[in-house]
C-alpha cells in the first residue's frame, strides 16, 4: 500500500469511529509516517474528498453493493469510498491502481471483506459513472446529493444566492482550497521569500491586493514543514482571512481590540500592519488556545505588540476606549468547507440560530469598546445571512450612533450580492474561502 493511501485510510477511519477533525487527524497521520512533500498532498486529497463526498459516495456504493453502507465493515466502507473516489473524481489514478490498492487496505484489517471491495469497485470502474450521470441539481435536495451536503444547506444557500448561485457554490465546496500565504512583514519581504519557496521547486504568485499575500501555484508544500514558517516568515492563511485586517486598517501606535482572537492568524496580522508599533489587546475565552495564540505570537515575533487575555469576549470591558476593534467570533464556518471537509457533516440549522446570538453579543461588547470616532468591523468564515448581514442589521437598529462604511464600493468585486455595502467572499465566485465582512463606525 502507498503511504499516502495508508494514511487517508486511517484519517477516515478516525473521523468516523473517533469523530475526529480530519485536518488535524492528517497532520497526525502524515507526521506518523513521514510523508514526504507531494505524498502528503496525495493523501490530503484521499481523505479530504473521501470525507466530503462521503455522501455521493454512499449513493454509488449502496447502488452497486445492494446493501446499505451502513451495514459494512468500517474497514471495507473506508476501502470502498476511497477506491471509488479515485475512480470517479480523481484525474491521473489508473483504474487497477485505485482498485488494488483499496482491496489490499482491506486485507490489512484481516477479514474476508476484500472480496466485496474487489467486486463493488470493479463494478464502480464500470458503471460508476453512469450512476452519477443519472444524478442531477435541478431543487435543492437533489443538489445535495450530487454535491454531498445536507438538505438543510443546500436548501439555506438556493434560498440567500439564488438557484444558479448555489449550484456553483456546492459544486466548488468540493474541490481542494487554495494554497495561500501571508508572508510575515515583521520578519521577511514578499519577493524574499517567493525567492525562497521558488529555489525549492514551490511556484508562487502574488495575492492580487494583498501585498503581503503569496498563493501557491505550483509545486508540492506544506507550509508547516518548511524552516520559513518555524522562522516566521510566513503564516498559511486564505486570502479571505487577510481581508479582515487589511480592511480595519490599524495604524501605528493604536490600541487595538481582537475578539476571540485565537489561533492568531487575523491577530498577528494586524501586529504586522502596525509595524510593531502599538498594542493589540487579544481577547480569547479557552485557555489552551489562549496559550497557543501566545506561541504564535511570539514565533511571529509580535509578542512585544499582542497582549493575550484569557476572558469572555462578550462581557463588556471597563479598561478605556479602542480605536478600532475586530470583531471575529465564533460561527458556523460554513465558508471553510473546502479545507474543513467534515464541517459539513458538524454543522446543524438549529446551532445557527445559537451561535447568531453569541455574535450578536460579542459585537455588542466590542461597539462598547470602541472610542468615538473609531472603527469596528465585523467579519466571519460563512455564507449565513443569520450570522452575516442579519447581525449586522440588528445592531445598527439598535444603536444609533453607529453607521455602515460601504465597503461595496472599495471593493466591488467582493460586493455582496443582497447587501451593497457589505462583502461575502463566494468560493466559487473569488476563488477562496466565503468570508462575510461589514465595516462599522462610531459617531464622534
């Protein structure tokens, strides 16, 4: 068996018999058997599309198995969702490649199931594709089944972007993210370190608007692995997730407020555009993450700008005005789901209206913070208009001394499509990860 495929099998079977995060049961997986650069991402793609596609998968297999997938061995329902995804989404993995490696993981487990993964996938290299062509995105129900989400989401999205909207949408949330970078301005240049990556074969080109973003074009990278991140040169980071910071614009020598800051990325960020001038007061409620934010900090060598608090960030403060606050909290993430693929299998309808109140609160608590004249803007990971556009609008109803920057008419590309001066990041549309974003001002 290839490492590789060793190592998606195991992350699967972690997801499901351990309910696992499938990113961070790779990292383990991979760092266990010490993939090299380009089998680590070969197994990235095994066990990100196993665990997003899972449902469409199910739908093939039960169809070719006449049995429901439920009722088969763990080891064989693994063998047989990454065997079929091979066979049917993946370019460049021959046939007998993807079907003998899948009965070989298993015949490790020990049993007689082989035998069925032989059978079923021989089966799938066959008519596997015709069973998919007889599926199709015409209501939202059949949309999720093609593109392996819950009803409920599909549904929420055909209803915020439209039909045609959402079928690109659900389409894309199943492809690989986009490899970005956000180079350290406190450490190294851009250029520097684009110089760097391209002497060790990794081709990068500059995040159009984002000075200091690079995106990965081409070559094999994990950015953990590599000696600029222990540095702190660099830091792997969407170019959505940049935005937040660009767009609040902190200046040097402010007093900065971040709301659940942690793990750090959007923190450090605005350390950075600062010119380690400053402070930035980072505010974040688990202790772990907490300390981990203070790690980042210090290898990102903004620890002497970042003050770490550990404290509900929706409690209201009583130590003075900021000039400008970042509001991020917690929320459904829904924009991530091509680098979280078992987020949409976490996420529930019932939890949004949960968690659109906590943000409602957290952004209260941050508007109290900021000073006269200050700036607040307000950002999450989602394609919601419960956490997004719908907060925003309760606020601003609620208090009258605050109003909405037009955020749509300094980046219209970006602009969102119900709400003008407001942005959503749309992964199919831009390319990167369904960021939410709405820029708030105080009054003098």
């Amino acid at each position: 068996m290839s490492p590789a495929r060793q190592v998606a099998a195991a992350v699967l079977r972690r997801v499901e018999e351990e309910d696992a995060y499938a990113d961070r049961a790779l990292a383990g997986e991979a760092a266990r058997l010490g993939l090299e650069p380009r089998e680590h991402g070969f197994a990235m793609r095994l066990a990100f599309g196993a665990v997003q596609r899972r449902r469409t998968l199910d739908h093939v297999i039960a169809t070719l198995a006449r049995r429901p997938v439920e009722q088969l061995d763990p080891a064989v329902r693994t063998a047989l969702r990454l065997g079929c995804l091979q066979l049917l989404f993946l370019d460049g993995v021959a046939a007998h490649a993807a079907v003998d490696q899948s009965v070989e993981l298993a015949k490790a487990d020990g049993g007689p199931g082989f035998k069925l993964v032989n059978a079923v996938l021989r089966k799938a290299a066959r008519d596997g594709a015709g069973i998919l062509a007889r599926l199709d995105d015409t209501t939202p129900e059949r949309a999720a089944l093609l593109h392996s989400v819950p009803d409920w989401l599909a549904r929420m999205w055909w209803e915020a972007l439209g039909p045609e909207q959402a079928r690109a949408l659900l389409a894309r949330v199943n492809e690989p993210a986009e490899a970005a970078l956000r180079v350290n301005a406190l450490v190294a240049e851009p250029a520097a370190v684009a110089a760097e990556l391209a002497a060790r074969g990794v081709v990068t080109a500059p995040a159009p608007g984002l000075p200091e973003g690079l995106v990965v074009t081409e070559g094999a990278f994990d950015p953990r692995a590599d000696p600029l991140w222990a540095s702190g040169a660099l830091v792997a980071q969407s170019r959505a997730a940049m935005l937040p910071a660009r767009l609040l614009a902190p200046q040097p020598g402010e007093r900065v407020l971040d709301l659940c800051a942690a793990p750090g990325g959007k923190t450090t960020h605005l350390a950075a555009l600062m010119g380690g001038e400053g402070e930035v007061v980072a505010v974040e409620r688990h202790r772990g993450r907490a300390d981990a934010l203070r790690r980042t900090s210090e290898r990102l060598r903004a620890a002497d700008v970042v003050r770490v608090e550990t404290g509900d960030a929706a409690l209201p403060r009583e130590d003075g005005r900021f000039a400008r606050v970042l509001v991020d909290p917690p929320c459904s993430g829904l924009g991530t789901l091509q680098s979280r693929p078992d987020l949409r299998w976490r996420a529930a309808p019932e939890r949004i209206d949960e968690v659109a109140a906590l943000q409602g609160a957290i952004l209260a608590a941050g508007a109290v913070a900021l000073a006269p004249g200050g700036t607040l803007l307000y950002a999450t990971c989602t394609i919601s208009p419960r956490e997004n556009e719908a907060v925003v609008r309760h606020f601003l109803a609620a208090n009258e001394g605050f109003s909405l920057d037009d955020l749509g008419a300094e980046e219209p590309a970006l602009r969102h499509p119900g709400e003008p001066q407001m942005l959503q990041t749309l992964p199919h549309r831009d390319g990167t990860d369904g960021f939410f974003l709405a820029r708030l001002r105080r009054a003098e």
